[in-house]
C-alpha cells in the first residue's frame, strides 16, 4: 500500500485543478486500485470523478469497489447510470451487488437495465433478493462447476473453458445431475490423478458448505474453525448456487469488529471519522441522555441521605470513597461483559453453557472481590479517613463491605446482560457500553448507602 503525504495530495490537487489529463495520466499509471481508492478519499466529489475519467473502466470498476461506502456513494449519486452500468459488468456479481445497493431503489433498475451482459444482469438480480448479512448477500456466483460423472479429460476442457472469465480459482465444484453440490475437486487431483475414470471417484465427498440464509457471522467462524479460503453456498434443498471468498469475509470480520466496538463505547451506529458533525451527534447522543440519567440517579441517591443522621453528616470522609465505588463497579462490569460479548462472537462460549461461565465468573469474582476490598481495607487501616478512631472503622468496613458487593454484583450483572441480550436476537455488544457502566454506577451507589446507614445505625444510633 502506497503512502500519500500531504505534499502530494497538494501536488495532485494543483494537477486536477489545472485540469492537466496528461500528468495526472502519468501520475497513477502503475498504481494499484486499491491506492488509486486511498487516494480518492483524499480528494472531493468532483476531483474523485476526474481522476476516475482517466482510468480504464476495470481500473475504476476496481477502485469503486475498493472505496469506503460513503465515499462511493456520493461518487455514484454523481455518476450517470451508464457509466455506473459499465463498471459492474466487469466486477464479480457480489461485488457488483455490493456496489449498486447504495443506489436508490429506483436507480438501482435503471442501472440493471443498461446493463448489456444479460448473464451478469440476472447474477445480480438473482443476488439482490438474499439480506446483506446472510451468506446469500455475500456469495459470488462466478465458479468452476464439474458433473461428478465427467471424465478427467472432459473435466480438464470443462475448467477450462470455465476458468476464462475467474479471477481466482480455490477449488472445482462437483455436483449432480439436478445441481446437488456432491464433493470439492482440488487442481491437485488433476496432476495426481490424471488417469481417473470419473470424477466422483477422487474428489472430496461431503464438503463443509452453508445455506444462503446462514447468518455471515457463523459464516466466518466456519472460515477460522476450518481454515477455510473459500466455501460453497448451497439452497435449501442442497443445490450448488454460489462461493463465498476468504477475502469476503475478511471484510465483513473488519466491519463487525468496528461495528462491536462502536457499540461497546457507546455509539450508536456505524460512524467513520468523515462523518459530518449532525451524524455523529445522533449516533453518540443516545448513551450520553443514558450517561445523565443515571448520574442523576446518583445524585438523588445522595440527596435522599442528607438528613441529619446520614453518612455525609456523621461519617463524611466517606465522600472521599464514592469515585472508588462507581469506578470499580463500572470497570468490572464492562471487564465481565467484554468477555461474554468476545466468547458469543467467535463461537467459544455457547447459550447452553451460560450457566457454567455465570458460576465461572462467580468465582473468579469471589476472588477478584477479596483482593480489592483487601486492598482498601490495607489502605484505610494505614490512612484513616477520619481523626475518631470509631468512625474510622465504621468507614473502613462501609467501603470494604461494599467494595466486596459491588464487583459481585457487577462480574454477575456484566455477564448475565450479554447472554440475556443474544438469548433475546439482540447485538451483546451494546452490554459493554454505558448500559453497564451506568447500572453498575447506580446499583453500587445503592449498596454504598445501604451498607452505611447500616453500620451508622448499629454503632451510632
């Protein structure tokens, strides 16, 4: 990957403002598409569209597939249907899918219909009807597919002529007479078998194949559990419809994995540095109203133990200890739920087993809780919080005792919120945000002044 530094972001400008086709030409001659896609972010609407004038339509077709999406849409709002028409004829029908889904629905016909290969056409249309996150919506159609009862010569002429148009061959697909994938043949076995009768006599039988409909987050721990590069899709009743590529996934892996922790810093949405001010504004708001709420909760917390008799009044080196409390307790919980959030999402940790982590982390908290609160409890005892040596102690065990509830409560709760939400079809990853902090915040609040008013009441009432 090539790197531009502002100098020759400035120097291109100063080329695409003079209008200078000739060494803007000369510039990206040998550039990859995915460089010449790099670049493009760096330039406006206009200066992207000129830059792209000058390029082969498969060299434009490439860089539109390589470009961030909003970039690429605003190119494509700018781009007449022709010219987008032209470009997907020459990317793979997935990418092409891709590609046209952000255009309008009403743009997204027009396109198709100036689409001349009529092959390519259907790939898409036939592509457009699966969701975005199936195995469906990420599948490529372009394969080398074998009839299990060719011979090895037919076989080798049938590759042949099939593999003019691939870009990239993994496997040869081999199925039945109605379509049933049957079994993966390897380029391999051409060499090492050149002599075979049939093809179903050595290729692999039974390969690991998903439905269309098949979620692309269980598509991709089937990738890692099998160190797959490619995989074939298959219908409801077995029928060989289309591959799904390592590279793909890959690209699905990145955006779930931003999309996760967006979500556990309390953001709303899929949001890019871009982004204008307004939209970043409505992604990041939600959490932060959650943010207020709970700290006025806080707030009231306190205020309905302000009387005389309270803690703030008999005991008030106990203030010094309530960041403390609402910090652990948050950093716990999210600690907890990160981990159940990580387990769900590459496959380690099943719903049939929550109840065996829930105790798992039961345990550790246990153990977790002991030590910190024996921390404080070490601290206090060396630097009193008050000069009265009664209420000193009544301090050090307010804090210990609560310190110990808050991270039971919160390894339990950071846990338990995760499972409940995948248990619910709702994305885990948003129990690793402000919700759990903001819980936690409150709840440990509660058992502080619980706990205090206890102890105020038995020693000092």
């Amino acid at each position: 990957m090539k790197e531009f530094n502002e100098e020759y972001i400035e120097k291109l400008n100063d080329i695409i403002d003079q209008k200078d086709e000739a060494a803007l030409k000369l510039e990206i001659k040998d550039m990859h598409p995915a460089d010449i896609a790099e670049l493009v972010e760096d330039l406006d609407t206009d200066e992207a569209l000129f830059l792209l004038r000058l390029v082969d339509e498969e060299v434009a077709a490439d860089v539109l597939i390589e470009l961030d999406e909003d970039q690429r849409h605003d190119l494509l709002e700018q781009m007449p249907n022709e010219s987008i028409a032209r470009k997907l004829e020459l990317m793979d029908a997935n990418d092409a899918v891709d590609v046209i889904q952000e255009l309008d629905e009403e743009d997204r016909e027009d396109v198709i219909k100036h689409i001349d290969d009529v092959e390519q056409a259907g790939d898409i249309v036939d592509l457009l009807q699966y969701g975005e996150d199936t195995a469906g919506g990420h599948m490529s159609t372009e394969m080398i597919v074998v009839q299990e009862n060719m011979s090895m010569p037919d076989c080798i002429k049938a590759m042949r002529e099939q593999a003019e148009d691939m870009d990239e061959i993994y496997n040869i697909y081999v199925v039945d007479e109605d379509n049933r994938l049957k079994g993966i043949f390897p380029l391999k076995k051409t060499i090492t078998n050149p002599s075979a009768s049939k093809i179903k006599h050595v290729m692999e039988p039974n390969p690991i194949s998903v439905k269309t409909d098949t979620p692309i987050e269980d598509v991709a721990l089937d990738f890692e559990k099998y160190d797959l590069v490619a995989m074939p899709v298959v219908d409801s009743i077995g029928r060989l419809v289309g591959r799904i590529t390592v590279d793909d996934i890959m690209d699905e892996v990145r955006e779930q994995s931003e999309r996760d922790y967006q979500l556990a810093s309390g953001i709303a949405g899929d949001i890019e540095t871009g982004d204008s001010v307004w939209t970043q504004v409505k992604a990041r708001i939600p959490w932060l109203f959650i943010g207020i709420v709970g700290g006025i909760a806080n707030a009231l917390i306190l205020d309905g133990d302000s009387d005389s008799t309270s803690w703030q009044t008999v005991l008030p080196g106990m203030a010094l200890f309530i960041p403390l409390i609402g910090g652990t307790g948050g950093n716990v919980g999210t600690q907890s739920s990160a981990i159940v959030v990580q387990g769900l999402a590459n496959g380690s940790l099943e719903l049939k087993n929550a109840g065996k982590h829930i105790l798992k982390e039961l345990g550790v908290a246990l153990i977790n809780a002991t030590i910190i609160a024996g921390l404080v409890l070490l601290y206090n005892l060396i630097w009193p919080a008050d000069d009265n040596v009664q209420k000193a102690q009544i301090t050090t065990m307010a804090v210990t005792i609560s310190l110990f509830g808050v991270v039971l409560f919160a390894s339990v709760f950071g846990t338990f919120v995760p499972i409940m939400l995948e248990k619910l079809k709702i994305d885990p990853a948003i129990a690793t945000g402000p919700f759990v902090t903001v819980t936690n915040d409150i709840v440990g609040m509660i058992i502080y002044m619980v706990v205090s008013s206890t102890l105020i009441s038995m020693f000092l009432g």
